[in-house]
C-alpha cells in the first residue's frame, strides 16, 4: 500500500476517499478539494490539503467587497451542496461589513434556460452593478453567452477560484462581457525546471502517452493522419483539415491557453509531493531514543505505519521552491493565500489574467491584504465601479431606511440642530455636549467659541469710545462751569450742586466701560453696584436741585412757610441720604447674593455666552426700582416747579432732562429682555450712555450755550426777569 495518497481534484471524489482512508489513517493529500467538511478532524482525520477551506475564501471574497464599498451585490449560485453553503455565509459576511444582497439566483446545474431567462432579466433590472458568481463552471456558458447576447457589459463580475481562471470562455463577445472582472485564485509558483519540462513535449518523446496525440490536436488546431501519428508530409484532407505535422512548437502556444508559468494546481500538487517528501526525510533523520513515538521511539522508513507518516506530515513546515512557507494547522489546512486578479481585454482581441494584489494570512497584521489599485482596469476606466443601492448621505445627515427595504436603501435625513453623524452607527445622530457644538461639516463635536462684548471688536470699541467722548465732554463743560463760577448763571441753583451733576455724569459715563470686556468676579460685582450707586448720586443731585428751585422761589413770597427751610440748607442732606439708601442696598447685596460670572450655553445658538449672573434677582430689582423712585420724584417735582417766575427757570430743564431718562429706560426694558448674548450688554450700555447724554444735553447745554455764544444774557436781570428801565 502506498506511504501516502495526493489528490483528488473535485471534492466530491475526496470526500469519499478520505472516509475510507481515515479508517486505517492513510494520509492523504488534495491539491484542489476545497469543501468546508474535509476541515472536520473527526470524519476525516488523516485528510490535508495544500488549498485552502472554501470558507476561507468566502470571507475574503466578502472583504473585498467591502474594502470597494460594494454595498449592494447581487450574487449567483450553483444549485449543490458547496453553492448553497457558501452563498450563505457570503451573504451573512457581506451583511456583517455593511453590505447588502440586491438578489440571490440559484443556476441550476441541469440546462434550464427558462432560468438563465430570468436571472438575466434580474441582472438587467438591478441597480447591483457587482455580481459575485459562486459557482463551478457547470452551466456558467450558457449564462454568459446570455448576457454577452443582452449587452451586459455594465456589469462587473466578481469571480470565486472555481472559475476565476478557467479558459472555458472562447467567443470574443463573451471576454467583452467578462471584461474588467475581479477574481481570486489559488497563487501561482515557481517550479525550476518545470517550464522547460513542458516545452519539451512531443509525441516522440512520450509515445506511450494516451495524451499528447490529443492535447497537440487541440492546442495547433491539427489532426494527425489516421494510422500514422508521425507523419510529417503536410496536406489537407477533403474537408481542409489542417494534419499535425510534428513540427509545430510548443513554446508558440498561445499563453492564455498554454501558460507554463501559471499552473495553479500543478504548483498545489508539486507543495503536496514535497511536504510527503519532508516528512519522509524527517523519519528518516530520527535519533532513536528521541523519536516522537513510545519510548522515543522512531519510525523505520522502508517500513512504517501510515499513522506514523501521518504523524510527520502534520508537523511539515519548510519553504518550498518559490519561497512559500508550507505548513498545515490543526484542521490539515494550509494558510490561506489567494491571488486578486483582473480580467483584462485588449483592443486586438487578446485577453490576460492581471495579478492586481494578493491575500496572504501569513503576512503581519493590517497587511494580510495587497491591492495594486494602479494596475485595475474595470470596464476600461481606472475608478472602481459604484454599487450602491443609495448613495452615501453627506455630512450631516442621516439615514433612513425606506419602508420595507433593505438598510442599504435609504432616504437622507439632516440631523437636528447641534447633533452630529453617530461615527458608529450612520443611521442615528448624537447631540453635542452643552459646551460643544458641530463643526462645519458636522463630523464632530468642537467647543463652542466663548462671546462676550470684547474691547477689540468694532460694537464694544465703539460704545468704549463714545463712553471716553460723552465723559471728555462732560469734564470739559465741568472746566467751562469752574472757569465761569462767578457768572450768574453758573452761580443760579447752587453751582456745588451743578460741580456734583457733572463729576457724577463723567463717572455714570465712565461706569459703561465696566460693561465691557471678559466678564470676572470683580467686573461682575462691580457692573450693576457701580451703576447704582451712581445714577443714584446723579438723580439725587437732580432732585437737590430741584428742591432747591422750588424753595428759592416760594421763599420769595411773603406768605410762604418755605423761608424757614431756606436756612436748613436741606437739599445738601437730600444727595447723601438718598445715595446712602441705595448703598446700603448694594452692600446687602454683595453680602447676601452677589453677582458672578456665568457660561450660558443656550443663549445663543452654537457659543457659550460669558455673561454675569445678577445673584440675587430681588436686589436687582430693588436697586432698578429705587432708581426709578428718584427719577419719578425728581420728575414729578421739577413738573409741578415748570412754571415758576423766572426768564431761565432751570426747573423746565430738568422736566425735559427727566423725560428723556425715563423715556430711555422704559425703552430698554423690552430691547433688554428681546436681545441675547452681548447685545444685552450692549443694550444697557447703550441706555446708560443715552440716558447720561440725555440729562448732560437738557441740563447743561443751554447754559453752555449762553455763556460761550449769547455772554450778554448771562447777568442777573436776565436770569430773575428784572430788566433795567429805559
């Protein structure tokens, strides 16, 4: 019996054998059978081969698909046991990547064209532009010459191992369809010698051989005389056959026909006789007492039991002629290493396989697979083809899958706003952290920008600037006042009163200026106690001039009780006693609940505003509400004080300064409360700013105008009314 058996091709002739074999564990060896099955130790345990599982090359064929982005594949079987099983875990490895299966077709292996017919028409009506063909070659002819006849040449086709090389296609309308298609197959190598072996071949070398008389008819195209195979007169026969002459070479052969380079199997068959040979050699080589068997004990080479043998091939690995590493793992498999290769038609006729890349499990992690995008030529264009069943949504939407379709078919759907494309899970969107929001793209999450009123930005530089000119005005009437202390009517209504007004405005000016800027603690709590305190001074000094308009002038009456508060001097104790209330409300303030910075981030759509919580909103309120008392006070007392006797009544001033502060600040409420971020900042500069100018302008500028423009008004009997006699 011999040491070990290589082959079969087909595994439906392994299978068998290998049950048989596995009885006594006669090792045996496949070049070609490939079924799932024969990996199963336990009904086969003497079984190997130098091809790798079917199933191996499924999963490859699924990650090639998804390395192309082919989300949506038709695929075509061949009705038996290895088709159906590897249809199934194709489909099930195209799904787990993504992908989707547009149709499934079973080509039966019996002739059926009403079948072919129909898978055709599939294959026409699909948007698939991919079609994996999982099948042997039965029937696969009459499928293809189907589809060369309806002009699918828009088609890529994505071949297994089975087929991926097989010289079976010979009209030219068919290469034309097959043109551009992708296939694996098992790798070729280098044997030495092997190419000069089957360049030598002649009948006369081999006349024994049953088949070389055939195999020379068929690859010149020839027929040997009847009787005489050796003949080398040359003529034709009645029918213009063409006879052998013997004289042909072998080495004209056309390459897709006859290329010795590539015998895939031949070069599986030659790694199989060489791991027989290696294990034989390390019997051999065995030092008794360091054997692998009982005792140490070694196999005798001339005369060993096949499990003995078996026993050494299954620990073989070594390198073999074209540098290949050969070993087999515990299945009795070997690595899997496939060729990529690409079906490639020429303008005169011609066609090549083109070895495009290489699957290799042996290589390092990350680079078991090798495409050479370059050299892929698909239906005569470079880019890769397109096989989707919708195109990808853009950034920034999502999918959503058609109602009754498959995943792959879907509607766009944008995300709302401040979500981003879930990268894990395209048909769902994640919202964006508070303090984050979508980039521009809406791929990812980045901070938000920070706002506030900053001085270096056009609105806050521009309301700090008219904050410094509204304040330079203010001091520079203040010099004019001092400058001109003795004239009648800086003198008219208490000038300290009028000194305090101005100093007061240039700070209610200046106070705008802490408005601006990054918010902190300290700007925060000075802001609204600043502007409290403050405006309370200013409208205190308002309503102490006013006061003191009225008691100089009912004084002048003889019958009026106000002659004995004029020497009180009570509009003096009216500014501190008024501003000392609204200090005191500051203080509890600050004491209780002050104000602080604060980062908003629902303010604004897509910042965080840098803004400063008020604290307490009751304080707030009542340091606003106190304000408002002193300016309705002071309005309503410098109304009823309009029309007492005197050409410059400064009381009429006053009333029109005071209209124009409320008139400001019943105004700023709605603007306040409708504005967002900065702009509320700037809202309530602006009303401090306006609000000043307003009582600056009604107050001051009439007397200014007098005393710069009209000095022949600016004497006593203008100011009380009394105009000398003529």
């Amino acid at each position: 019996m011999p040491s070990a058996i290589v082959g079969d091709m087909p595994s439906k002739a392994s299978i068998p054998m290998a049950r048989i074999l596995g009885l006594y564990r006669n090792p045996q060896l496949s070049y070609a059978s490939a079924h799932p099955i024969l990996s199963d130790k336990l009904q086969f345990p003497s079984f190997l081969r130098t091809i790798p599982n079917d199933d191996y090359e499924v999963i490859e064929m699924a990650h090639l698909v998804g390395y192309f982005n082919w989300t949506w594949v038709g695929i075509i079987t061949s009705d038996n046991e290895l088709g159906r099983s590897g249809s199934q875990l194709l489909i099930k490895k195209v799904e787990e990547n993504g992908g989707c299966i547009a149709f499934l077709e079973i080509l039966p292996i019996h002739n059926s064209m009403e079948s072919v017919f129909r898978i055709i028409d599939v294959i026409k009506n699909s948007k698939a532009t991919v079609i994996v063909v999982y099948s042997t070659m039965e029937n696969l002819i009459p499928l293809m010459e189907e589809a060369s006849l309806n002009n699918i040449t828009s088609k890529v086709w994505f071949a297994c191992s089975s087929w991926s090389i097989t010289s079976d296609f010979p009209r030219i309308d068919i290469l034309t369809t097959l043109n551009g298609s992708l296939g694996i197959a098992q790798p070729a190598g280098k044997i030495p010698g092997f190419k000069e072996f089957l360049q030598s071949i002649h009948p006369s070398t081999f006349p024994n051989d049953i088949f070389i008389k055939t195999f020379w008819e068929k690859a010149f195209s020839c027929v040997w005389p009847t009787g005489n195979p050796y003949n080398y007169s040359s003529f034709t026969n009645q029918n213009q056959s063409v006879w052998c002459t013997g004289e042909e070479k072998v080495d004209s052969i056309d390459p897709n026909v006859y290329d010795v380079f590539n015998f895939r199997y031949t070069y599986k068959i030659h790694n199989a006789v060489f791991a027989i040979a290696h294990a034989l050699h390390q019997m051999y080589m065995c030092i008794p007492g360091r054997g692998p068997f009982v005792n140490g004990s070694c196999a005798d080479v001339l005369k060993h039991e096949p499990w003995q043998l078996l026993h050494y091939i299954k620990k073989v690995n070594f390198h073999n002629t074209a540098g290949e590493q050969i070993y087999f793992d515990k299945n009795g498999d070997i690595p899997l290493s496939l060729d990529i290769l690409n079906w490639q038609l020429y303008p005169n006729g011609s066609n090549e396989y083109i070895n495009t890349g290489r699957i290799d499990a042996r290589s390092t992690k990350g680079n078991e697979l090798q495409i050479d995008e370059r050299r892929l030529v698909w239906n005569g264009h470079r880019h890769p083809p397109v096989s989707v069943c919708s195109s990808p949504c853009p950034n920034g939407f999502r999918r959503a899958t058609q109602q009754g379709q498959k995943i792959c078919c879907f509607d766009c759907v944008p995300c709302s706003e401040g979500e981003i494309l879930n990268p894990n899970d395209g048909s769902k969107c994640l919202k964006c952290p508070e303090d984050q929001w979508p980039n521009l793209s809406k791929e990812k999450c980045v901070p938000k920008s920070i706002q506030f009123l900053a001085y270096d930005e056009l609105l806050g530089s521009s309301l700090a600037c008219i904050s410094i000119l509204c304040c330079v005005l203010t001091f520079s009437v203040l010099c004019l006042f001092i400058i001109k202390h003795g004239t009648p009517i800086v003198k008219a209504n208490n000038r300290e009163l009028s000194y305090l007004l101005l100093v007061s405005l240039m700070f209610c000016f200046l106070c705008a200026l802490v408005f601006i800027g990054r918010p902190n603690l300290i700007t925060c709590m000075l802001r609204q106690v600043l502007f409290g305190i403050i405006f309370s001074l200013c409208l205190s000094a308002i309503l102490a001039k006013t006061v003191t308009v009225i008691m100089v002038f009912s004084a002048t009456n003889p019958d009026s009780r106000m002659k004995r508060l004029v020497g009180l001097k009570i509009p003096i104790y009216i500014v501190p006693s008024c501003t000392m209330i609204q200090i005191v409300l500051c203080l509890a303030w600050l004491c209780s609940s002050a104000p602080y910075e604060k980062f908003n981030v629902v303010a604004e759509i897509g910042t965080i505003v840098l803004e400063c919580n008020e604290g307490s909103n009751v304080f707030f309120a009542c340091v606003l509400g106190y304000m408002g008392l002193l300016a309705s006070i002071s309005l309503l007392v410098a109304f009823l004080a309009r029309n007492l006797p005197d050409t410059f009544n400064e009381a009429k001033f006053i009333t029109f300064s005071m209209l124009v502060f409320a008139s400001v600040w019943i105004t700023f409420g709605p603007a306040y409360l409708s504005t967002k971020g900065k702009h509320m900042v700037a809202v309530e500069i602006f009303a401090i700013i306006s609000s000043s100018a307003g009582l600056l302008v009604c107050i001051f500028f009439p007397k200014c105008y007098i005393i710069l423009l009209q000095p022949e008004m600016n004497h006593k009997r203008f100011i009380t009314g009394r105009k000398s006699r003529k």
